[in-house]
C-alpha cells in the first residue's frame, strides 16, 4: 500500500529528530568573512556521523578526505588527488553543500533524493523492460519478458508507476514478444513488437490504437527499437533481422522511411542511436572501428575528429537531451565526447573500464558551465566532465538502477529510491558555495541575522548596498529558490529576496510574485501522491498548459483546477477546459445510470463558456451510451454541434426538429439530404409531411437540383397548382421541339382545370394558341416570331408592315383597341412612318386620345409632327400638349380661358426664359382678376 514519502531531502544533509542545528567544527566562526587561519585549525568530529572532522571534511583511514553522506545507499569513490583550497571559510548554511561534488574548476555536481519508492518489485530492474518518460513522467515495465526463459505458461506483465512508484496501471499481456517500449510526448506508451506492430497504450493502461512499421519490418522481425522524440513529435526508429533500418519521425503521422543500406554490414551493429539535425531524422550506428550516418538519401562514414587511435569497436553511445552533443564509448575504455554533427571534439577521457556499459546519458542543463556523461555499469556511475581538466566522479550503487536523461540532469531510480543528479545552477552556486562573498550569499546571511536581531544583519546588508549590489542580490536568491527541491530552502531564499526588496525603491514584484506562485504549483505536483518531479527549468520548458494536461491524463482533475484558479488562468484555457475533460472521463462510468450522469455534469459545469456539451455526449457515444449522448446534447445551446452527432447516432428525425427549431436553413438541408440518402422515398415524403418547413426548404432546393423530385412531391401530395405551374416551367426549360411544348402546356392546362384555376388554364391555352401561330408565321412570313409575347408578335408583324395580319391576331386574342392603337402608334413611330401614321390617326376616333401622338413624335424628336395633333388634343391634355411642344404662350392661353390654376401653375413653371416675361405678367395679372372676381 502506499504511503507518503518523507521529505524530499538531500541525503547529505539530514538532521536527527531532536538533534540542534549544527553549530559547525569547533573553533570556528559562523557566517561569511571567516579568518583562513581559524578555517585551517578548524577539526573535530561530524556531528550527523560521528566521522574524525578536519577542515570541513571528513579524513579515512588511508587519510583521503570526504564529504559528510550518513546513510548514504550510494558510496562516492574520490580520485586519489584532490584539489585543495588553502581557506575554506563557513558555508552559508551548515552543511548544506555536503552533496556537492566538484567536477573540474569551474562546476558542482549533486545528487538528492526526489522519493523513497515504495512499489513491490519482485523482479531486478535489469530483468524488465524498462521505459520513463522524461519530464518526471511516468515509469513502465514490462516482467518476465520473453528474452528471458520462462515457463510458456506465464504471461509478462506490463506495469505503469508514477515517478514516485505509485501504480497506475497493471495489464496482463496478451499480444506478442516486445522488442522495445517508450513514451510519446503525449505521454503515451509505445510497445514495440518482434513483428513490427506498434500498440498504443494510455497512461493507466488503456489501449488506444496500434499501427505497422511495414512489410519489410513483419517479414525480417524487428532486432532492435528506438523511441525518439523530434520538435515534430515522436518516432520510432526500427533495427530489423536484415540489418536494415525503418524510422517514422512522427507517430502521430506515420509516415514509413526506409534508410539506405549499410554495405557490407552482416551483423548488427554494436550500437547505434537516432539523431536529429535540421529538422531531418538520422541514424548513427557503428560497426567495429567504423561510424556509419545514414540519412534519407545516402549512407556515409564519419569519423569522430581527435580520436585516439587505437579503438576496434564502439560498445555505446549516447546523444544529448538536445541532440548537439554526442559521447561515444569505445573498447579501449575511452569516452569521447563531442558535437553531434562530429565535426567538434569536446574532450575524451579514459576511464580504464572496458566493460561495456548498461546505460550512457548526458548530463547537462541550459547555459551548463560543464556538460557532463553519466556512465552506468551494474554497481557502479560515473560522471565524466566534458572538460579536458576535468576529474571523474564515480558513485558505488548497491543496486540495480536506470538512467533518465531530462533537460537539465539525470533521474536515476532503483528499487527503493528516485534520485536527481545535476550541475548546481550559477545562483544557487553563488549564494551557498564556501566562502562566497557573493550579494545573494551576503543577503541570506542579512535575513538570518535579522531574524535573530542581531546588528550583523544591517553590517552585511550596507556591505551590499555600497556595492550597488542589492538588486542583483535579491534577483539571485530569487533565481536560486526556484532550483531548490526542498521547500523549507525555497521559503528561506524568498523570504532573503522579500527582505532585500524592503531597501529597494523600484523593485519589480513581477519576478519575486511569478516565482512564488512556480514554486507553489512545482511543490504540489512533486507531492508523492501526484508523482511529478519537474525542476524549474524543466518546467518552464514544459509551460504550465502541458503541466495541466499531464495531470488531466493522470484524472487529477482538483489539483488542476485549482492550479487554474490560484494562477487566474482564462476559463476557456483553465478550468473549463479540465471540466470537459472530466466530464468526458465521467461518461465512462458505466456502473452509473444514464441520467444521474447527465445531471451531475449538467450541475457541475452549467453553462461554463468553452465547454462544449457536443463534444461530450461524442466521446459518451464511442462509449456505447447512445442515450446518455442524447440526453447530453439536450443541454448543447447551438443546434449546429448538435445535429451532426444525432446524424451520427442515426437519429435524423430529431436531428431535423433540432435544425429547424435553430432556424438555420443550411443546417436543414444537411439534415435533408442525410435523410434522402438514408429512407427510402415513401418515408422521406411522409417524413417531409410532417415537418410543413423543411418540406418547403426542400421545394426550393428541388427547384434548382432536382426538378423530378419536385414533380413526385406535387403529384404526392396532389396539389395541381403547383404541377401545373411545373409543367409550365419545364415546357421552356426542357423542351425544345414546339411539340413538346405544346404537350407540356396541355399538360398543365389539365393540372389547372383539376386545380379549378380556370384562369390560368385558359391562359395557357391561349399561349398554347400563340405558338401554333407563331410556328405558322415562321413558315409563312419568315423571320423570328417564336416565344415571343403578343404583343411583341403583333408589334413585329407591323413593323414587317404585315398590318392586316396584326389587326387580325388582335381580334383572334382579342386585344383591346387601346393597347392595339399603342402598339401600333409606337411601331409606327419606331419606323419614321410619318404619313403612315397621320392616315392611322385619321383612320377613326382615337381611343387613347391624341396626347399619345404627341409624345411619341416628340420623343423621336420630331417636333413638326407632334404640332399636327397638339391641335387634336382635347381641352383636358391642351395646355399639357401645348408645352411638349414648346408653346407657351398659346399654353398660357388656353389656361387662362380654363381658369384652371393647376394648369396656370403648370404653365408658369415653364416661363423661365427673359422672353416668357410677357407670358408670366399675363398669368399673373389673370390670377388676380379671378381672385377680385
């Protein structure tokens, strides 16, 4: 069962319950400044082991000196020279730098514990699969793989830990022999088969899917496997039985690349790893004393520059975090350490062991002053400087372990405990390193003796600020508490910066504010429960939207939502965002009834903005609870995310009351035409029936697609109206012999009659009528007379001067005379018939009048004519014809005698020019004689 873990305390700097703080050596003075001479003389014994002390160090038998570890499970082996400092003042905090360990001038390297694991490995690690995910991510292990020989009857099993070893997962395995297993970005577990199939696994064990690595991979078997991650994503890297090698650079989207073939490779390499330079995958491997790359196109040897000679084979190598650096380990027990693109030698250093190593991993952070290898061999690390002065460090492991390389260090866990080793970052160096006179180290000295009252506090503290030294001094105790594992160091740092910011006038609290809030959600995720060890640079490398989705996958759904709310995160990024998740896990539960799941999600999340009720009820339907999905959408505000998923779910008919209750009219014809492609005709209409507007949204789309349709809905429905006007339109859209217009028109006019619309089947009689005759007049006459109007028949036939014909045709459709005369009048006059058109007008009594005559004269601009019937105009339209004309003194006569004073008016608007005076003072002084009158 699992229990907390203690502290999370470097195991050099322990304290015994009850026991005071330690004092240090005797003899000695605390705090900064300490005299050489009283550091020198300075010996006693460890209080925390009991060990002979001389000058902060403890002395062995053999006289070497080493750093106080009580309880240590791993033993620190020193070289036998040591570099030595002649004044070795107080460190800033007792003991605290008894894990540091030197690694060349100019970097520390420590080790501390993160958890004391607690899962019940009955296996060795080194009889597993083992698999971590890097950013203090998840452990798998695959027991009783099939390397090993079991009996055929026990099955392996694959097991999921937390970083803290708590279980979150145990499945037993049923599919086939595993090669290699590894985590995705997305913390997702790749399980490498022997065939070349890839399965897919969530972080608590859920099968997700599987994919092939190819033909060629399933025939040769899979030798060898590598997962890799890329800025695209990640790959799996495949060593087969024909010594060939198969990649995917990104598994989200698998796309297969096979590299070129290695000549006169017949055995597998001895090692070999994939590499990433310039956005491309590659292979490195080595055979023998030879370094083959092998990149999409070609394959090349490369040799490492400043190799020493002498090497016959490469037994590991390992690349950076980073893929810029690269270490190669040879049979000569050398390390060679250099750029990834071997085109820089950093350093190569020989450790005298030939063995070839389980496990090489870098070991370095961002802007490292000393990058690090870190060589493991079944009971012994080595930490090797990439500096040529540099000097080994060599841990004595009293277990089985593995290595995880992160961005900033190496996680290394075993059986019983999870452990981080890392360069010390610069601030953290700079504040507590012995005999550091550094501003931060001086401030922390200030908070301390300030918080016993005592004066030293103002003396270090004016030391600081006649240096200039306070901010600087302040923005590294802050820098440093980010860096610090251990909270009660984390709180003294910030609590030195809030004391330094107190003398400060224009400090910004942005930083001070941010860390504090790192530190309180790092604190919380590295609980044991929780199981997420991430430094502060890994976690600002991660962001915390990556952090919030890495503790959704692990259903911490309190924990992420009240990181959202104590950060203020936006609720379409934050807390609704993991309310959907959560609502997503709870369609799950299947031992819960459909509609106390929809209501505890209705309750929990309401109308949270950027939740989508859509997206729920879609993963409660590829959970096999249609009905849960149904009642889910019932509360999804916009119609447009609810139809597709009832498409979906096969419930079409509400699917349509829901887009027409949207009123969205492109949603209905989705909707529409999902149906008419699901039912059969008879119950699409019937269904159609039954909802009046989408029938009619469906006419006008028949209207325009699908005309034959709308034929079967009208005779559906026998409405005739309509058919009638159908057979009408197809009779111009679809036929082009007069034949089949004319069929088409009778068979309208029949669809009239039923519809008892006499009148339009008595026009479409007539028009059926018109074109007989028009057909006639073609094979008579000539010329073009089909599909045109009446009137335009008739117009045309008299400008053909076909007048008797037209007369006719007037009489045949009983045109009226006064459209007739207008007809006539304006071909007439369209022709500059003049005399032709004085003889009409003299042929009877006009029945439009003769105004007419006189517009149409004087819109052909032919003014001679128009004055012939301006006299013909009767009394009403004179003074209107009259000025048409252009006589306004005979207009303002006739006016005067009417006494008409619209006409006056009229006829006054017109007198604009000087020589319309006389005319105006007439109608003017008649004006007044009426009004005396």
């Amino acid at each position: 069962m699992s229990r907390p873990a203690p502290p999370s305390t470097p195991r050099g700097n322990r304290k015994e319950a009850g026991t005071a703080a330690w004092p240090g050596p005797p003899g000695r003075a605390q705090g900064p400044g300490v005299s050489q001479g009283a550091a020198a003389a300075a010996e006693g014994s460890c209080p925390l082991c009991g060990g002979q002390w001389r000058r902060l160090r403890h002395v062995t038998q053999a006289g070497r000196k080493r750093k106080c570890r009580p309880g240590a499970r791993a033993r620190r082996v020193f070289p036998a020279a040591l570099p030595s400092s002649s004044s070795i003042p107080a460190p800033a905090m007792d003991c605290y730098t008894a894990n540091w360990n030197p690694l060349g001038d100019s970097a520390f390297y420590r080790k501390y514990e993160l958890y004391s694991m607690d899962w019940d490995l009955k296996e060795e690690l080194r009889d597993c699969l083992v698999a971590a995910a890097p950013y203090g991510g998840p452990i798998a292990l695959l027991r009783n793989p099939w390397q090993k020989e079991k009996a055929a009857s026990i099955r392996p099993v694959l097991e999921i830990y937390s970083a803290s070893g708590v279980p979150l997962a145990s499945l037993l395995w049923k599919s086939g022999p595993v090669v290699s297993l590894g985590w995705s970005a997305e913390e997702e577990l790749l399980c490498v088969q022997e065939d070349g199939v890839v399965l897919v696994y969530g972080l608590h064990g859920d099968f997700r899917r599987h994919f092939s690595m190819g033909n060629e991979v399933l025939q040769n078997r899979v030798l060898d496997a590598r997962i890799f991650h890329t800025e695209f994503g990640s790959g799996v890297a495949i060593l087969t039985g024909a010594h060939r090698f198969t990649l995917s650079a990104n598994v989200g989207d698998l796309k297969l690349r096979r590299m070129p073939e290695v000549p006169g490779l017949q055995s597998a390499p001895s090692c070999w790893t994939a590499l990433c330079q310039d956005r491309v995958a590659l292979i490195l491997l080595a055979v023998g004393p030879d370094l083959y790359l092998l990149d999409h196109a070609a394959c090349s040897a490369v040799t490492p520059p400043g190799l020493a000679p002498g090497v016959s084979s490469f037994l590991q190598m390992a690349v950076s975090f980073t893929y810029r650096h690269l270490a190669l380990f040879t049979d000569t027990g050398s390390i060679w350490m250099g750029t990834a693109s071997l085109k820089e030698k950093l350093c190569e250093f020989n450790c005298n062991i030939r063995a070839p190593p389980k496990q090489m991993v870098w070991c370095s952070r961002p802007r490292s002053k000393e990058k690090a290898v870190v060589v493991a061999w079944e009971r012994r690390l080595m930490v090797v400087g990439d500096a040529p002065e540099s000097i080994q460090l060599m841990f004595v492991l009293d277990e089985d372990s593995y290595l995880v390389p992160e961005l900033d260090g190496v996680r290394i866990f075993s059986r019983s405990t999870h452990e981080f080793l890392h360069e010390v970052p610069v601030a953290s160096e700079e504040i507590f390193k012995i005999a550091s006179m550094a501003p931060g180290a001086l401030l922390l000295e200030a908070q301390k003796e300030y918080e016993k009252e005592s004066q030293k506090a103002d003396e270090y503290l004016r030391e600081i600020q006649e240096l200039g030294q306070l901010t600087q001094a302040v923005q590294q105790c802050i820098e440093a508490a980010g860096h610090e594992h251990r909270p009660d160091m984390q709180k003294s740092l910030l609590r030195a910066a809030s004391f330094g910011k107190c003398f400060l006038d224009r400090f910004p609290p942005d930083s001070f504010v941010r860390m504090c809030q790192d530190l309180r959600v790092l604190n919380a995720v590295r609980d044991y429960h929780i199981g997420i060890p991430l430094t502060y640079s890994q976690y600002k490398q991660l962001t915390i939207q990556v952090l919030l989705d890495r503790l959704v996958l692990r259903r911490l759904y309190p924990l992420a939502i009240q990181i959202c709310e104590y950060l203020r995160l936006p609720e379409v990024q934050g807390v609704s965002r993991i309310l959907a998740h959560w609502a997503c896990y709870k369609v799950q539960q299947k031992d819960v009834s459909d509609e106390d799941v929809a209501r505890a999600i209705n309750q929990k999340l309401g109308d949270t903005p950027g939740v989508s009720y859509s997206d729920i009820a879609t993963r409660a339907y590829d959970c096999g609870r249609t009905e849960l999905a149904i009642k889910l959408l019932e509360y999804e505000p916009r119609s447009g995310e609810q139809v597709p998923l009832l498409l979906k779910m096969k419930r079409s008919k509400l699917a349509l009351s829901k887009a027409i209750e949207s009123g969205d009219t492109d949603l209905v014809f989705t909707v529409l035409l999902h149906l008419k492609n699901e039912l059969n005709r008879g119950d699409f209409f019937m269904t159609l029936r039954n909802q009046p507007m989408a029938l009619s949204l469906y006419r006008q789309f028949c209207k325009h697609q699908e005309l034959e349709t709308l034929k079967d809905l009208y005779n559906q429905d026998d409405n005739h109206q309509e058919l009638g006007s159908f057979h009408i339109r197809a009779s111009y859209s679809s036929e082009e012999r007069i034949e089949g217009r004319v069929a088409a028109l009778q068979t309208a006019a029949d669809a009239f009659y039923k519809a008892k619309n006499e009148f339009a089947a008595k026009a479409t009689e007539d028009q059926m009528r018109l074109l007989r005759l028009q057909r006639r007049l073609e094979d008579e006459l000539g010329g073009q007379f089909l599909d045109l109007s009446l009137h335009d028949t008739v117009t045309t036939l008299i400008l053909g001067g076909h007048n008797k014909r037209a007369e006719q045709l007037a009489r045949d459709f009983r045109i009226p005379d006064k459209r007739l005369w207008w007809l006539k009048l304006t071909a007439l006059a369209d022709l500059e018939e003049w005399e032709e058109l004085e003889k009409f007008s003299k042929s009877k009594k006009s029945p439009i009048g003769y105004l007419p005559f006189v517009e149409i004269c004087m819109k052909q601009h032919n003014k001679y004519e128009a004055k012939k019937y301006a006299s013909r105009v009767g009394p009403e339209q004179k003074v209107k014809a009259l000025l048409l004309v252009g006589d306004v003194a005979q207009a303002a006569d006739v006016a005067i005698e009417r006494r008409n004073e619209a006409e006056l008016t009229l006829v006054l608007s017109q007198c604009t020019g000087a020589a319309d005076g006389a005319t105006a003072d007439k109608i003017q002084r008649a004006r007044v004689q009426a009004q005396k009158k």
